[in-house]
C-alpha cells in the first residue's frame, strides 16, 4: 500500500485512504482491550504531534504562504482540525457559498452569504424565473449542497440555515403618487 518515495497522491487517492482510516478508527473504537486504547492513543499522538509540527510550519509561514497551504484543500481541513487556520469561519464560508453561486444561479437561483449569528451560518436562498419553489427538483437540494459546502470549510459552525426570503417590494411610480386627476 506504500507508494514511492516523493509520489504524490491524487485528491481521490487521498479521499479514499482518509474513508479507508475512518473505518479502520472506528473498526479499533469498536474493538475491547487494552491493545485497543493503546492503538488509538498512538493515533491520537501522533496526530497530536503532527499538528504542533502544522503549527510550527503556519508559525513561520509569511502571509502569502500561510495564504497558499489555507487554500489547499487537504491542508485547509488540517489546519481547521488543528484550530490554526488562518483565516475566520466566517470568511472560509462566504468564499464557499461564493463558489457555488454560479451553479446556483444556472439552475435560475440565486445565494448568497448573510453572516453568521453565534455558531449558525445564515444564507439567503432565492429562485429565480421558472425556479419554482427551489431550483431544480427543490429547495432542500440547494440548501443541503450549501450547507455540505459550508460546514466542510468551517466545521466550527453547528449548521448553516436559510433565511426566510422577503418578497421584492411592489414598485410604485412616483407620478402616480404626485399627479392628481383635474377632474
């Protein structure tokens, strides 16, 4: 299962070995005895161990750098899981939901980023001409693509909720509210 010296994985290589390590963690979790506790100790130090050496890393690193590793997918999600990003959930989830908006817009939608109040994420959802109720097939698939994509950078927040859409308000010209009839 080693690969050779300075092989690089590919992002589904990775993906696939990180699914492959949850269930072989979850396989020991699972598992009595004290060569169990021993084995997720050892995972949980070295993890441990490897993130201080991040740390260390990030610590060093000028703006621009840490701005680099932050913007690597794997090493995003490493630094998040060692509290030592960079940069605010906040920030890391309106530039998720920015991602998405072109996808959303082509399904006759629209989203956008509304902040976060305490450890929620607000977006407001709105449909477009011939969206209906949701954008293709249903609100709730655009939602849950929004909130998958926002607690995947920011995992700090509990949940990511829609807020309720406020119809446009009706336009008035202003010579009707101004002329009046001579009759």
């Amino acid at each position: 299962m080693a690969e050779a010296a300075g092989a690089r994985l590919a992002d589904p290589e990775v993906e696939a070995r990180l699914a492959r390590l949850d269930d072989l963690l979850e396989g020991l979790e699972s598992a009595p005895g004290p060569t169990t506790r021993s084995a997720t100790e050892a995972v949980a130090l070295l993890t441990e161990v490897y993130g201080e050496a991040l740390a260390r890393v990030m610590d060093h690193a000028d703006g621009t750098l840490a701005g680099n590793l932050a913007g690597d997918e794997l090493l995003g999600h490493l630094l998040v899981l060692h509290d030592i990003h960079p940069e605010p959930a906040e920030r890391r989830a309106a530039r998720a939901v920015e991602r998405l908006r072109p996808a959303v817009q082509e399904r006759g939608g629209d989203v956008e980023w509304a902040g976060v109040e305490g450890q929620v994420g607000r977006v407001r959802l709105t449909s477009g001409g011939g969206c209906g109720s949701g954008c293709g097939g249903g609100g709730s698939e655009v939602t849950d693509a929004v909130r998958a994509a926002v607690l995947a950078v920011a995992p700090e927040l509990t949940a990511v909720e829609p807020l309720p859409s406020t119809p446009a308000p009706a336009f008035v010209p202003l010579t009707t509210l101004t002329t009046r009839d001579a009759r």
